[in-house]
C-alpha cells in the first residue's frame, strides 16, 4: 500500500503544474496549427526550463509560482525573420544613415553633417541611398560626394546591398583607374571617357570595400547589442542571418558565451571560402540554449533590381542593352552547392531574376537526385520568376524565402524595368502555395525594416502601408491571414530546421512570444501593419519591454 501511494504522489509531482514557473493568462492568443489554421488559446505554463509546459484554452486554469496577467492583449508566438543580416543592421545604427534621403543635394548634406561628426574617423562609410526616390532619378557619383568630402575616403552603399558610390579619395586607395578591369559578376561604371564614376556593382564593390578598414571586435560587439534591439523591439525572436563571415560569427559567439544572446540566429556562412574556415566539418550544434547555431551556406546567383543587376531571361525594358549579372557559371555554383551539401550544409542562394531563379532550380533539381529533397534548398528572394519555373519547386523541395515588403517598395521599379507582360511570376505568393512548396517570409533587414508587422500587411493586401494601389498589385497573389502568419512562424522555423524548437506555442518548444497592442487577426491591413510590440518574451522570459504601454484592445 505504501508503495502504491509513494508512486502516485511521485507521479503528481512529475505532471504537476508546480513544475512551472510561469503562467501567462487573461490572453488573446493567436497562432497558426499544423493544419495551417489559426488556433486561439488564453494562456501559457512555462515551465523553470523556459519552456512550454501547457497551452491553456477559455475556462482553463493551472497553479505556477508566478502569474502574469496579460490584461487581454493578444498574444503570438515570436515571429521569425528567415531572411535578415544581423550585424549589417547593428553596423548600419553606427553608420551614416541615408534611407529616405530625397536627392543628391540630400545625401551630400548628410555626410557634411556627419563627417564634421566624426573627424577622427579615416574612412567615412554610410548606406541606404535609393536613387528611384530622388527627384534626379539617377545614380550618384564620385563627383557628388566629392563636394560633401573629399579629403577623405567616402563608401555609401545603396539600400539593397548590391551597388555602392565613392568618392575620389576612395577610389584613389582602391586603386580604380580607366583601366580596371570588371570583376566576374560586377560592373565599374564609367562615364562617356571610360573613366569610372565611382558606382560600383556587385562584385566590384569588392575593390573599394577590401580598402575600408574592418570594424573592430568592440565595435561588432556593439553592432549586435544594436541589431538585437531592434529586433526584440518589433517581436522577432529568431532570425535567419544570410551570410555570417568569421568575424561575424566570432562576434555572437562572444556574446552567447557572456549571456547577452536574446534573439536567436540561424546563421549561413558567407560563400564558400567562410564556410570552410567556420564549418569546415558541417554544420554546428545548437549553442547557448539554443540561441545560435550555423547550419547552411549563403551564395549568390545575381544582383538587384535596383542597380540591374538581377539576371533575366530577357533585356530589361528600361535598359535593353543589358540582361543584368550572371554570377557565376551552371558548374560554378553547382560545384559550390554540391561541397557544401555533401558537408551535410543547407544550401540558401540569392537569385531576384527569372534566368538566376531558373538556374538555382536547375541546381537544386540536380542535388536533390543526389541527396534527397528533404535537404530543404532554399531560394532566397525568388522576385521575378518565370511562372513556367514556379511548379518546378516542391518536387525538389526547394523552399521560396520571400521578403513581403519588397514587393511593396519594389513594384514601380519592377514595371519599369520590366515591363507589364513580364510581372506574373513577381513576388508571386499564392502563386508559390498553390504549387505546393513551402513559403518563408522575412524582410532582408536592414534593406527593408525588420518590422514583420508592414510585411504581415502588405503580403494579405498587397499594398503599402499607405494602402497603395488601390485594390492591391497584382491582387490574385494576396494570402490569407493564417498563411501569412504560418510564413513568419511555421514554415519560418522549417526553412530553419528549428520547427522542433521554435515557430509556435506547444508542449516541448521554447516559450517565445510576444504580446501587442491590438488583435490583428480582426482588423484590416493597414492596422495592421500599424501593429506595436508591447512585449517581447524568449525562453520565458520578459527581454524587451515598451516603455509607454498602450491600453490593449479587448478581444474580439
């Protein structure tokens, strides 16, 4: 008898609720099921191991040592960003910033402001220019910045990465003469005299950017105090970080070992060369409770839009003497991919035109004979895509990492450059589900803001979040909801390989969610992307908060 009771009080104890430390109750909880539809629950138990021990439902209730009223609000599990660069949004908070400057004059008299700033520093470097927004419509030049600095180098980097401009000095110490060769994969711009104007195109950003002095460790440090911030800020919990180089990596090492990682990041090393200095024996385990881990390569099959440099199957309308950059050659990047999968590596490749997004599929159509589809290859952006190559994806299960406000800031720069017959494979959504692979929303901060919140908006309306055009880009692509949710959770963690740990709120996953400051599963898009995170909670734990809270929204 005694041991009969002895085990049934051991047995309480092992399934009691005093196991766990927390609960969250009084909640509008909104996730997405397996089934891809939403599911509603009012509370959480989060066990003493930052995990979820029960998800609670109306008229439910459980004892826990410490009890948080979430006074209504809704409540999500952490979003996750598949496609971002952690450290190039921690540097860009140090950098001159140059998003939504309006002209040249604009950008020169910022870095006049900031170089009188900063006279100690040897080389001034800036981004974020998006010369489709200035009143000139035209690339900067040497010449321009010139008159803003010139007795020091200047880099500015265009807000998508893929073009930067400097000035005399800079391609003086670069060595950029007339006779510089374009690299393989880039272009020198030059002006009617085969002089360079001091843009620079993908690959031939490389000549001025081996120049500019590398930031220190203190200063890679701060950069992720600051890329973690803001990103804890707008409710991203885990994020995708497309091209970790070494210094990169030793950086978040550095802080996971010193507990100052709150945002956990599935790194890509950068390229080939990266990889083999980093994982030269495949891929890590999880590190720090999971909060780091790298386990997929980052390559490059073309360039932007923006600076023509995405490679398409046909000239671009505004500019027919170019298709754009091919990067590298079929065997090149099979050969890349190929090193890297037989590493045990998840493959992810940058590809915005249709003939680069063609080429990646003919790639991973080939590996995946090879090594089997469940290797999850990756496509990352997917922009302007040939429809006849969309059905092309889930049977080699190739995954559309997607970034919903592209399309947005993007559209009438892509019916320019391409024409309207050529915009039924663009930012093709629904397009993508109906075909039967699988879609992973980010933002490629810091290109766009990490905010999910104007991405969850715009891939449900397409329109900005000034509700523009009216009655949504290409409306036929609009997802619901539920699966624009699933994409910024679910199948976020999936494109990961973190769908046992993160991505939603169930017995045995880490307790990451956030609570906001309206029910965005009733209200229209533009609310919506209006959205603000109230507070942001990882393994349990309250790591971000608000410092002036908005009155929640009853449920509805």
């Amino acid at each position: 008898m005694k041991r009969r009771l002895f085990a049934a009080a051991i047995a309480m104890l092992l399934s009691s609720p005093a196991l766990a430390n927390t609960l969250i109750d009084n909640a509008n909880g909104i996730q997405v099921g397996p089934d891809g539809k939403l599911q509603r629950f009012a509370g959480l138990l989060v066990g003493n191991d930052g995990k979820v021990v029960r998800v609670l439902h109306a008229g439910e209730s459980a004892q826990a040592d410490t009890r948080v009223d979430a006074q209504g609000r809704t409540l999500l599990p952490g979003l996750i960003d598949a496609h971002g660069h952690v450290m190039g949004l921690g540097m860009a908070a140090l950098q001159l910033d140059l998003v939504g400057t309006t002209s040249v004059g604009d950008v020169q008299q910022r870095l006049k402001v900031y170089a009188a700033a900063r006279t100690s520093d040897s080389w001034l470097i800036g981004r974020g220019w998006n010369q489709e927004l200035w009143k000139e419509s035209r690339f900067p030049t040497a010449a321009d910045l010139d008159v803003a600095v010139s007795d020091r180098p200047v880099v500015l980097e265009r807000v998508d990465g893929h073009a930067v401009v400097a000035n005399s000095a800079a391609l003086k110490a670069a060595g950029i003469t007339g006779a510089t060769k374009d690299p393989v994969g880039g272009k020198v711009e030059r002006d009617a005299n085969g002089s360079p104007t001091g843009l620079l195109v993908d690959a031939a950003m490389d000549l001025v950017n081996s120049k500019v002095p590398p930031p220190s460790p203190a200063q890679l440090a701060q950069a992720l105090d600051k890329a973690q911030e803001q990103l804890l800020a707008v409710g991203i919990t885990a994020t995708g970080d497309m091209g970790t180089s070494a210094s990169h990596w030793a950086a978040m090492q550095a802080a996971g070992q010193g507990g100052k990682l709150n945002v956990r990041i599935i790194s890509y090393a950068f390229d080939v060369q990266n990889m083999r200095a980093v994982v030269p024996n495949g891929p890590t385990p999880w590190l720090f409770a999971d909060r780091l881990r790298m386990g997929g390569i980052k390559l490059y099959a073309d360039g932007a839009l923006g600076s023509r440099g995405a490679w398409l199957k046909r000239p671009y309308a505004d500019k027919p003497d170019t298709r754009g950059l091919q990067f590298l050659k079929d065997s090149e990047l099979l050969a890349k991919a190929d090193e890297a999968a037989s590493h045990g590596l998840q493959v992810a490749v940058h590809a915005i035109g249709d003939a680069a997004n063609a080429q990646v599929i003919s790639t991973y159509e080939q590996l995946s004979k090879k090594y089997g589809k469940d290797r999850r290859w990756r496509i990352e952006h997917f922009q302007i895509v040939d429809p006849a190559d969309i059905p092309r994806l889930s049977p080699a299960g190739i995954i559309a990492s997607m970034q919903p406000t592209h399309q947005t800031s993007d559209r009438l720069m892509a019916e320019k450059r391409l024409g309207p017959d050529r915009l039924k494979g663009a930012y093709a959504w629904q397009t993508v589900l109906k075909s039967g692979a699988r879609l992973a929303f980010g933002s490629d901060y810091p290109v766009e803001s990490p905010n999910p919140f104007p991405g969850l908006s715009a891939a449900i309306s397409r329109q900005d979040v000034d509700g523009q055009p009216a009655g949504g880009w290409i409306p036929s692509e609009r997802l619901t909801f539920e699966q624009a949710l699933n994409a910024f959770t679910r199948d976020a963690a999936y494109a990961g390989f973190s769908e046992d740990k993160i991505g939603a709120l169930e017995p045995g996953k880490w307790a990451d969610f956030i609570l906001v400051d309206r029910n965005i599963g009733k209200v229209d898009a533009r609310s919506v992307a209006k959205t603000q995170v109230l507070q942001t909670w990882v393994a349990g734990k309250k790591v971000w908060e608000r410092t002036t809270t908005a009155s929640a929204e009853p449920a509805r």
